[in-house]
C-alpha cells in the first residue's frame, strides 16, 4: 500500500487513518475500518445494485452516486457481496441524510421544487419567507438518505452524507 501513496496523501494524513468518504458507503456496509480491510473492489455490488447508484470510488470501493438513481434499500448489494464487506447483519446504523447547498434556486428567489416533488418521505418542504421566496427545509427525521432529492436537482445543490459530513446552510 505504501507504493502507491502520493505525497498529497502524506498532507492530508492517510498514512495514519483512513479518509472518510464524503459520499455514503451502501447501507448495509459494516463498521468503516472493518469494511476498508473486507472490500476488495470485485465490483460483485455495482453490479447487483437495480438503481445503478452503487459506484466504486478513487480507491475502488462502493459509494452511492445518488445522480445515477435513488437507493430503495434492497440489499441486493449485501446479497452479491462475497467479502462480508457489506452484509444484512452487522452493518453499521444508516446515517447519511439529504443537504442542500446555498446554489439551491429556491434560496436563491427561483420558484424550484423539484427536490421536494421527488421525495416519497415529505422530507423536504418550503417555508414562506417575508421576501417572497422559499425556502427548502429537510425533516432530518423523515429523511430516509434514498437519493431521490439529489438527481432531479436542475443545479445539483443537493447531496446525500453521511451524518458526520454534514454541514449546515444558511440562507
């Protein structure tokens, strides 16, 4: 592994810890060091997933790119895993919810609702402002993390974390 560390990746601290994804793991990955030492990148999981939004990253390990489709929580990838890297029991709890960056049309006075139109939950809704616009809002309670919300995004100011990548938007 040492052989293909870049000199950036000795900056940004990879030798001591693993980065974090800042797109989801499939849901029913297990616990993140347990899944970097189980996954083996054999593509068995982007190719069982129905939806396409099981990709491998820049290391060759699964995430989900919710502009390719929504996540229906299937576990057609945990089923096609031969690694025990993803798997029905032992998977770490689903954390990852739906943000909306301040490039979002309707913060920005567009009349868009094409995230909320998409969500099944009714996690996202638009409360009125005195300005006339408004303004999206996600229920972190309703939000299931699917994806749904992300790909109809006309500006994609919508994205799928996990919850410890989350950052909060003002308007």
């Amino acid at each position: 592994m040492v052989a293909n560390l870049a000199r950036r990746d000795l900056f940004r601290g990879r030798l001591t810890r693993p980065r974090r994804p800042t797109v989801p793991r499939p849901p029913t990955a297990i616990p993140e060091a347990d899944f970097l030492a189980a996954c083996d990148g054999c593509l068995a999981c982007v190719t069982a997933c129905p939806e396409g939004v099981v990709r491998l990253d820049a290391d060759r390990r699964p995430v989900l790119q919710f502009v390719h489709g929504t996540c229906t929580f299937c576990d057609l990838c945990a089923a096609a895993c031969p690694t025990g890297a993803l798997a029905t029991e032992g998977a770490r709890p689903w954390d990852a919810r739906a943000e909306i960056a301040g490039n979002c049309l309707a913060i920005g006075g567009v009349h868009c609702r094409s995230c909320g139109d998409a969500c099944d939950e009714r996690a996202v809704s638009f409360v009125p402002r005195p300005d006339g616009r408004f303004l999206p809002i996600i229920d972190v309670d309703r939000c299931t993390g699917c994806g749904a919300c992300v790909g109809v995004c006309p500006v994609t100011a919508v994205a799928v974390r996990p919850a410890g990548a989350l950052r909060e938007v003002r308007a």
